[in-house]
C-alpha cells in the first residue's frame, strides 16, 4: 500500500517545526502581503514545492557500488591507492 501524500496544512505543520527547530521564527514575517519582499504564504508555498519537486528525486537515488566516489581531495586519494 502506497502512502499518501501529504497535504498542504501536514507539510506546513512540518516545515515550521523544522523551521523553529533551527531557529527561524515565520510568525515575524506578514501572513499574505505582496508588498513585503517575504511573507508567510509564499515561503510556505515554495518551500512545499520544493519538497515535492526534489524529495522523490532524491529517494529514487540508488549508488553504484562500482562507479568511484567523488573525492575532496584526489591528489592525495591518489597517493594512498597508487591510481
């Protein structure tokens, strides 16, 4: 059985409370006010789209355990595995 997706308000509730937990209070910022250069409405909004754009993305993802990793710093990877 598939789970559903989440709905606006679930995602809001969500979102500010991983907000809240780094820190970022949105109650400051106007509820709707499209003279603000930030409000409540179109943070929400976009923060929502991206969750649903980019999370299946993301979890769809399956590693290669053959392709090579990518490496900070492949001089020095190189020295240690004589590649």
């Amino acid at each position: 059985m598939a789970t559903p997706a989440p709905t606006d308000d679930e995602l809001n509730t969500w979102i500010i409370a991983r907000l809240n937990l780094i820190g970022i209070d949105l109650t400051v910022l106007p509820v709707s006010d499209t003279s603000a250069p930030a409000d409540q409405t179109r943070i929400l909004s976009s923060v929502r789209s991206l969750l649903r754009g980019s999370v299946p993305t993301i979890s769809g993802f399956v590693a290669d355990v053959q392709e090579n990793p990518p490496v900070l710093y492949p001089a020095e990877f190189s020295e240690w595995t004589g590649e």
